[in-house]
C-alpha cells in the first residue's frame, strides 16, 4: 500500500475535475440565463423544470455510489468510471444547449429531457471524482495534497469556462446565441472527455484489492446511518453547494440589472475562479497547523465578509468593489469547500474503523445534492420578485437578484459555519489512521502468507 504520490498522479487526479468544471461551471452560471433569454422559457416554467428533474440528483448519486462499490475490474473499481462517463456527459452538455434549434413548443419538453440526461451524466463522473481519493492513499496529508491539484485544476476548468464561454458564443455564433453556446458547449465537451481519458489512464488506485472487495448495499446502509461525521459533512456540503450554485447562476443577472455592465460578469466568473484557486492551495500548509473544522469555519467567516462587499458594491454602483467582493468571498469558500472533500475521505475511513465498512461510493455521492434545489431557490426567488428577462428591472426585481447573488449566500455560508461545529473527527483523526494502517498491514502480510 502506498501513502506517497508523485507529483504526475496528482495533476492527473486535477484534470478528472478540470474537464469537469469546464462543461459543469458553464451550465451553472448560463443554463438559466440561456432557458430564459435564448430559449425563451419563462421563469415559472423554468423553476417546476429545475424541481422535477433534480429529483434525479436525489437518487442518481447514491445509485452511482452504489454501483461503485460494487464494482470489480482489472482497472480498480473507480477509475473505469472516469472511462465510462466520459463520453456520456460530454454528448448531455451538447444536448442541453441545443433546445433552442428545435420549434417553440417543443423546448420544454426537450429541456426536461437533456437536462434530465444531463443530471444523471454529471452523478456518475462526480461520483466516480469524489470516490478514487480514499483510494489515492490513506494519509490525510498526502489526500489533501491530492485535492488541491484537483481543486486548482478544477478551478481552473471553471476559470477558462467562465472567461471563454460568452466570447465563444460572439465568436461562434455571431448575432445567433443559440448557434454559439451550442458550439461554444461542443468545444468544451471534447476537451472534458479528453481529460477523463487521462486522468483514467494516469491515476492508479493505492489501496490493495485485499481492502477494496465488494460492499453489500445493506451493509453499506449500516455502516453509513449511525456514522455522525459522515452526516455533519454532507449536510455541509449539501448547503455549500446550494450557496454556490446560487450565487454562481446569477452572477450574470446581477451584473446585467443591477450593474448594468453584462460583460463584466465574465470577468467576475474568472475573477472567482482564481481566487478559489489560491484559496485551495491553502489548505494542505493550514490543516499541518490547525483542525479541519477550525479552517473551514476561519475560511467561511472570509466568504461572508465578501458578501459584505458585494452589498456595498451592490449600493454604490461600483463594479471595482463587485470584483473585490468576489474574490474574497471565493477565496473563502474556495478554500473551505476544498477541505470538505478530504474531510468526506476522513469519514470514510471513519466508516471502516469504527463500523468495519468501507463503503467509499456511497459515502462520497451525495455531495452535490445542493446544486439541484439551488436551481429552484434562484428561479423561485426571481420569479416571487417579479423579474422579467431582457427590460429594465424594477426595485423588487433587483432585490431578488441581491438576494439570490448577496444576502442568500452568506445566510448559507453561516448556516456551514454551525453546522461543521458538530465535525469532531479531528480528536480521533490520528488514533484512527494509525489503527487502520496497522489493519491494513496484517491484511497484507496475511494475503502474501
């Protein structure tokens, strides 16, 4: 078993979420935009869209979670999934920018249908990122190491997706928008099952086979109702995403209505995305000196100083202090949001030390559960706010942007801050490893008698 990566397994592990946040950061900041002002969809329409079908996200992630612990091969039973995906997700991120090209009366129905594909697509490749880093190794240090590539090369994925993907669409498709972001989506597609193949290639899972043998579901139920970290993290995380997809998907409307200056919302997108860039690489030299939970609440206090920021920006008018504040907030949330994920991979092995299961898919598939309801929160404000797309907004409109893009997202980011209180795996966290990486050895020296 090996705890040390180098440094080619790490990149290779960051360019699984590399592709990823290049298709998924585009459908998070644009998809409603796109329903809205290109589709035509109306925002009441749009909002029941966003509730049925993320359903899915309910079921699909645990269903993949499932699926990965069941499964066997000659390549590990995470990595093919990088393989499997890849394609799949690709050809849903295509299809759901293309309604637009079909008649009027068919848009919904073909909006339910890729976007139901689509969801479904995105569960399984997130599963099968959050699932292969227990895998990677079993020292937290080297875990987070691991992440931060995943995170930077993640954010960098939703950097170049943020800056390019309204130039893409001028440049592409000219006057015609549904013509560009169909291409735009097309060009990102490509390169995101490029960097799937590579990180299925490169990334080798660590943990021996002895360890890693099918997990019965009802033994995987079990071990995961009474595991208290477990569910402190993913309700965590569960209210993280719903922040994030939030703010994320009315960055544009925010600086179209409210700014009024569309073009920089591009700019913010990037702006953020470097941001939680320097904010991940952060956390593998902080959690050397303090607890987890002690980092991610520091961080998340930054995140609700931005949004600070952002309502002074919001009151002046001034885009020079909108940028400011989406980049503090990011940098917060960039870093607290980057710990979370080797804090899931703590309660996996907390499953199998304290209740001898480790059951990695299940417990590493719920994470993005939040991004589903945030598309309905956001439609659902705007729409009780009275937003109209494309006029000039009035004085409710522009509080239910504020809302969705300044006051909502810090209420969620102080909801994270009492909710990671009650994480105490850090007491135990190196009791825990020593005793598991003495299981493992016997596991091994018996499998080599």
């Amino acid at each position: 078993m090996e705890n040390k990566l180098t440094t080619a397994n790490k990149v290779a592990y960051g360019f699984s979420d590399f592709g990823n946040n290049l298709v998924f950061v585009a459908a998070t900041n644009y998809l409603m935009f796109y329903y809205t002002d290109v589709a035509g969809l109306s925002l009441a329409a749009t909002g029941i869209l966003f509730l049925i079908v993320r359903i899915f996200d309910a079921f699909a992630g645990p269903i993949f979670g499932i699926l990965v612990d069941k499964t066997q091969t000659r390549f590990g039973k995470v990595r093919p999934w990088f393989l499997w995906m890849a394609v799949p997700y690709a050809i849903s991120a295509v299809l759901l920018f293309s309604i637009a090209f079909f008649p009027a009366g068919s848009r919904l129905t073909l909006a339910y249908i890729t976007y139901a594909v689509f969801t479904v697509c995105f569960a399984g490749l997130g599963t099968a990122i959050n699932a292969i880093l227990p895998s990677l190794s079993a020292d937290p240090n080297e875990r987070a190491s691991a992440n931060m590539f995943r995170n930077v090369l993640g954010q960098a994925g939703g950097l170049i997706s943020g800056l390019a993907i309204l130039p893409l669409v001028s440049m592409l498709g000219g006057t015609n928008n549904a013509k560009g972001f169909a291409m735009g989506m097309g060009l990102f597609a490509v390169i995101l099952v490029i960097a799937e193949v590579f990180t299925f290639i490169s990334v080798r899972e660590n943990i021996t086979p002895e360890q890693e043998k099918p997990v019965p579901l009802h033994d995987s139920i079990k071990a995961l109702l009474p595991n208290g970290p477990w569910w402190t993290i993913i309700i965590t995380n569960i209210i993280i995403f719903i922040g994030v997809v939030v703010k994320n998907s009315s960055t544009v409307y925010f600086f179209k209505y409210v700014l009024h200056n569309e073009g920089m919302s591009a700019i913010a997108n990037s702006v953020s995305s470097l941001a939680m860039i320097v904010g991940a690489i952060t956390i593998p030299f902080l959690i050397k000196k303090y607890p987890m939970r002690t980092v991610v609440i520091a961080n998340l206090l930054v995140a609700i100083l931005g949004q600070g920021v952002l309502l002074v920006a919001a009151q002046t008018a001034s885009v020079g202090s909108a940028i400011l504040g989406v980049a503090v907030s990011a940098f917060g949330l960039g870093a607290a949001q980057s710990l979370m994920f080797v804090m899931t991979a703590e309660t996996v092995d907390y499953g199998e030390w304290r209740f001898g299961v480790r059951a990695q898919g299940l417990l590493t598939s719920v994470s993005a559960i939040g991004a589903g309801l945030a598309g309905v929160i956001n439609s659902e404000i705007l729409a009780r706010f009275h937003f109209v797309p494309n006029v000039t907004q009035t004085a409710s409109g522009i509080m239910g942007i504020n809302i969705c893009f300044i006051y909502g997202p810090a209420l969620i980011d102080a909801l994270c801050v009492i909710s990671i209180l009650f994480y105490g795996l850090d007491k135990v966290s190196a009791k825990m490893h020593a005793d598991l990486m003495a299981k493992r050895e016997s596991e091994m020296n018996e499998g080599a008698i």
